[in-house]
C-alpha cells in the first residue's frame, strides 16, 4: 500500500484562523470548484522534518514565514484516494500554528490558491466542507 505522507496547519491570530481558497488540483492540475481548507502539501525528500515541511507548506501557499509552530495535533487527517491514483491514501499530520505576521505578507503563491482569509472559529464549521477534514477540525474544535 502506498502512502502519502503530508503535513498541514491549523494557523491562528487572536481568535482568528487561515484558511485558503483552494481552485486546482496540485497533483493533476485540474480546475476544481473551489473550497476551503486549511494549508496542506505533501512531504518531500528536501524537508529535514514534518516541522520543516509544514513551514515550507505554509510559505507555499501563504507567502509568509511569519509563523511559531505551538504543537502536533494527535488526530491526523487519513483518506483514499480513487483507484488508478498514484497514491493508495495520504496521511496528513497536522500543527497547531500562529501567526505572527500584520496580514500584508499574506498572498496566495500559486494558480492553485486564490485567496488567503481568516475566519472566526464559528464559521470554520461552515467553510471546511471536505469530509475528513470536517471530521479532524470537529475533533479538535475544544482545542483550538
């Protein structure tokens, strides 16, 4: 079984969270609807560990480096991709982050993002519309 190792951040300021507007496809570059997620990639052979990678992820598709990783999260974000896929399933380890920037750093980095926003907690429940990802932010709702 071949598994995608993949990192990914809950970023907060205040009682704000990031999340990005997503409207490709990374790994076949397809045009999707549209959704909101919080920042995720996959691992590579470059990164020196999750931590390095989840800050790279986030200077990817956020544009800033203005971030303090506060802890790992136990619950990790697991699901199937569709037969024929490079991948069998991906597991995303996800970090609790702040942001210590002023926003104006904040910029998507590539066609796959088209906005960069915070939200109040509340609405997270409304924007977070991939189901394993609902699933893990009602996990971890109490916590954050």
């Amino acid at each position: 079984m071949k598994i995608r190792k993949a990192v990914g951040a809950v970023v907060f300021q205040n009682n704000e969270y990031l999340l990005i507007h997503k409207v490709k496809n990374s790994d076949c570059n397809e045009d999707i609807s549209g959704h909101w997620d919080f920042p995720k990639g996959g691992v590579i052979d470059q990164d020196s560990d999750l931590e390095s990678s989840v800050l790279r992820e986030l200077k990817e598709e956020t544009g800033s480096t203005n971030y303090r990783i506060v802890y790992k999260f136990d619950p990790k974000i697991c699901f199937s991709f569709p037969a024929g896929y490079k991948y069998d399933s991906q597991e995303t380890v996800m970090f609790y982050v702040e942001y210590l920037g002023n926003r104006e750093d904040l910029t998507p980095q590539d066609e796959e993002i088209d906005k960069v926003e915070f939200y109040s907690k509340e609405y997270l429940l409304r924007l977070i519309s991939q189901q394993e990802t609902y699933a893990f932010l009602k996990q971890v709702y109490n916590e954050i």
